[in-house]
C-alpha cells in the first residue's frame, strides 16, 4: 500500500513536472514562430527551418564543421550546403505537396530559398541579412531566457559537460539545436493533430492549460494576434477543432480543459515535449553553450554584488 502510494505521488510529480516545462517551452516556440524573420508567416519560417536544417545536416555530423560554422556571422556556404527536394520538406512536415511547393516557391521570391536541379537550399546570403541576424540574436536571448526559468525552478535533468571551450556563446550553433527542437515540437503537434496550422493554433491553448488548473479561455482575434495566422483562418480552425472535442468555447473564448491535458493524446505530447527539452539542453551543454550562458550569469552576480 505505501509502495503503491510513493509511485502515484511519483507519477503525480512527473505529470506536474511535464505541465511546467510545457507551459514554459511551448510559450517559447508560440514566441518564436509568431515573429517571424523578415516578414514571413509560421508555416514559411518553419518551412526556412526544415529546408536549412537539411541542408546542412551533413556538417552537423562533424565536429570541425560545427565549430567553423558556430559563430552568428559565419553559415556554412552554399557550396557545403546539401540540397532537399519538395517532397522530402513535404513528408518532414507532413504537409500536401502542393501547399510545401507554393509556400517555396514564394520563399525563393524573396531570396529565402534557392532552387537547383539538386533541391532547395536556404542560400548563406539570407542568413547573413539584418532580418535574419536579429531574428537569431532574439532567439538565443529567448532560449537562455528559457534555460534560466527551468534550471530556477529544478525542471532540467543533470547536463553533460562542454565538449568545447567557448569564450563567447556560439549563437549560429545554439540557433541551429533550436531549430531541431522547434521542427521536433511542430511534428508532434502535426502527429496528434493531423494538420500543421490547426497545431500552430492550438499550442496558445495549451500553454494556458498547463499554466494552472483554471485555464484562462483565450478569444480568436488576441489567438490571431498572438501567432500571426489571419483571423479567419484561426476561427476556422478553432470551429472545426471544438467540433472535434479537442478545444471547446466559451463566454470570454477556447481553452483546453484541464482534464484533457491528463489524457491521451495531450499526456503523451508533454512526456515527449519534456524528453525533448531535456535533449535541447543537454546538446546546448555539450556543444559550450550552457557553460558560457553560466560564465555569464556569474559574472552578472559579481557586478551585482559589488566584485
């Protein structure tokens, strides 16, 4: 009886601890994806994020490369970047063939993306531009600000040690884990819920679910607003998702009840979503980047404290 009781409060833990990570994590890609670089919408930036994140897989695989193509101001050049096809973005994203070939073919207008018989590549001119810089700085500030809130709050397993010495955070590389982390969480949405764009709206919802026991109901047009996706297209799909049960609405907007966040399939996405934070940090650590954010964490306390 005590054993059977230490195991549920055990498990009670684990679900609690999940809903902390999720709520903090899945408010960070909401953030990420709804400030798109350069203007584009989520599913283009995600889209640029799949493409490069192929492209440059090979280089990712080697430890040279990673430290050669770790600063912001140094991509990997076109010419090392490995080309993907259409349908390969199209089946990482789960998306129709068609709806990955138009939004490419609007990216490579604006110089987001560029085609050969190979494939597609993000060119290494697009990731030098302002636009992209900035959006790269305010992701790495956004990522150590996440770090910061988990480790404060004792929500991240022990992390290995730096596999290399850096005197400055390799911003380019920790953009890079980002990203994966960024496409790992998109996958699993599209998994459970069939449809990218029904998953971008959804994720708002769930972060105020995991937030407390009474989840705030979150209206349609502050739900635009938030993500970036015309409003219609978000009252659409929010119709069609309470029509599914997955969200339900209410006087003052949707929320996702709390008791769906304990079942299937929500349960199982934190677990995952926690697994793959873990992974997120324990990479940042190992590639240098958690021990130069503490580097600078510690000699922010010194200032503070007068040393």
């Amino acid at each position: 009886m005590t054993f059977t009781s230490t195991h549920d409060d055990a498990a009670a833990t684990g679900v609690m601890r999940d809903r902390q990570i999720a709520h903090l994590a899945f408010n960070f890609v909401v953030e990420m994806t709804a400030d798109c670089v350069a203007g584009l919408k989520p599913l283009e930036m995600l889209l640029v994020m799949a493409i490069n994140q192929a492209n440059i897989a090979p280089l990712t695989r080697d430890p040279a490369a990673r430290k050669r193509y770790g600063a912001l101001e140094a991509p990997a050049p076109d010419a090392e970047r490995r080309p993907v096809s259409v349908r390969a973005v199209a089946a990482s994203m789960r998306l129709p063939y068609e709806t990955a070939r138009r939004n490419i073919r609007s990216l490579e207008a604006r110089g987001a993306c560029m085609t050969s018989e190979a494939g597609i590549v993000v060119p290494a001119g697009f990731l030098q531009s302002p636009a992209y810089l900035e959006t790269a700085r305010v992701g790495h500030i956004r990522l150590r600000t996440l770090y910061l809130m988990l480790d404060a709050r004792g929500l991240l397993e022990p992390l290995p040690a730096a596999n290399y010495d850096e005197a400055e955070p390799p911003i380019r590389g920790a953009v890079r884990l980002m990203s994966d982390y960024i496409l790992r969480a998109a996958e699993a949405l599209v998994s459970r819920m069939g449809d990218l764009t029904a998953g971008i709206v959804m994720l708002p919802l769930v972060v105020a679910a995991a937030a407390e026991t009474d989840p705030p109901a979150v209206g349609a047009s502050a739900l635009a607003r938030r993500i970036g996706v015309p409003n219609e297209t978000v009252r659409r799909k929010l119709a069609a998702l309470e029509q599914e049960g997955t969200c339900r609405a209410t006087a003052g907007g949707y929320r996702v009840a709390d008791t769906q966040l304990a079942s299937a399939p929500w349960s199982g996405l934190l677990r995952d979503n926690a697994i793959a934070v873990q992974r997120l940090f324990a990479g940042l650590a190992e590639r240098g980047v958690i021990a130069a954010w503490e580097r600078e964490r510690a000699g922010a306390t010194a200032v503070a404290d007068g040393g």
